[in-house]
C-alpha cells in the first residue's frame, strides 16, 4: 500500500503543477482493517504495530508528523469471530495515544449489504450508515482545522 500511496501522491502533485494548482493534503481519511481482521488472529495481533507504521510512513510522506487521520470503525455486525471488533479495540487505542487520530464510532449504525447471489450478506455498511460515517469525518476534520 505504501508505494501505490506514493506514486499516486506524487502523479498527483505533478498534475496539480501541471495545471496551476498546489496541493497541500490536510489530513488522510482511513477506512481499512478487514483483511488483516480476515488473516486470523495473527494479522489481528500484528495489526496495531503495522497499522502505526503505516501511519508514520503516510505523515513522514506528506510531511507532518501532526497530520490528522480520521478512521471508521469497522463493522461487527456480520463478522463471526470477534477479531473485526478487536481491530476497532486497537482503535481505540491510537486515539488515546495519538491527539491527531480520531475514528468514528459506528456502533449505532452497524449494517450489512447483501448479495444479490446468495442472500448471506456482507461486512460493508449501507448507504445510511455510510452517509453517517462521512457526516461525521467531516465534524472530525473542522474539528482539526479549527486547531491547526
């Protein structure tokens, strides 16, 4: 993930000089943890550690120690072996240890989509819970302008 993040940072860039603009990112919005929750308990209990080094590497990147990442919870509704609940746990962690880490709780707006093909139902939200998610990183991301 790290390479693809750069190369698309940097044609970015290159685009934004090519027509005049300059971009100046203010802070990431994360949504991930599925496959690590997905890959056992092992990418459960390596996921805090990997997590936080992608984050430094993202901020190191883009060049602020202090950029804002807002996350969404993952969801738990459909998940069977509680290690999806665990990931937000690990969450939960980095915020209280990161001021410039904040994850939008979904516990109230836990939801499944289902296949078309075999009814079961899938880990995603709906498009309820989705617009929940977005209003809410975006409280999070005046939040952080009004301290930057």
């Amino acid at each position: 993930m790290p390479k693809s993040f750069e190369s698309r940072v940097q044609l970015a860039l290159k685009w934004g000089v090519l027509n005049g603009i300059k971009f100046l990112p203010s802070q990431i919005l994360y949504h991930q943890g599925e496959w690590d929750a997905d890959n056992g308990q092992a990418g459960v209990d390596a996921y805090k550690q990997n997590v936080s080094n992608l984050f430094a590497h993202f901020r190191a990147f883009l060049g602020g120690v202090n950029l804002p990442i807002i996350n969404g919870q993952l969801s738990t509704l459909y998940a069977s072996s509680g290690r999806y609940a665990q990931i937000n746990t690990i969450f939960s962690e980095l915020n209280a240890l990161d001021p410039f880490f904040k994850t939008v709780d979904m516990t109230a707006n836990q939801t499944f989509v289902p296949f078309a093909t075999d009814g079961i139902g899938d880990i995603h939200y709906d498009a309820n819970a989705l617009k929940f998610m977005g209003e809410k990183m975006y409280d999070y991301y005046k939040e952080f302008n009004l301290l930057s």
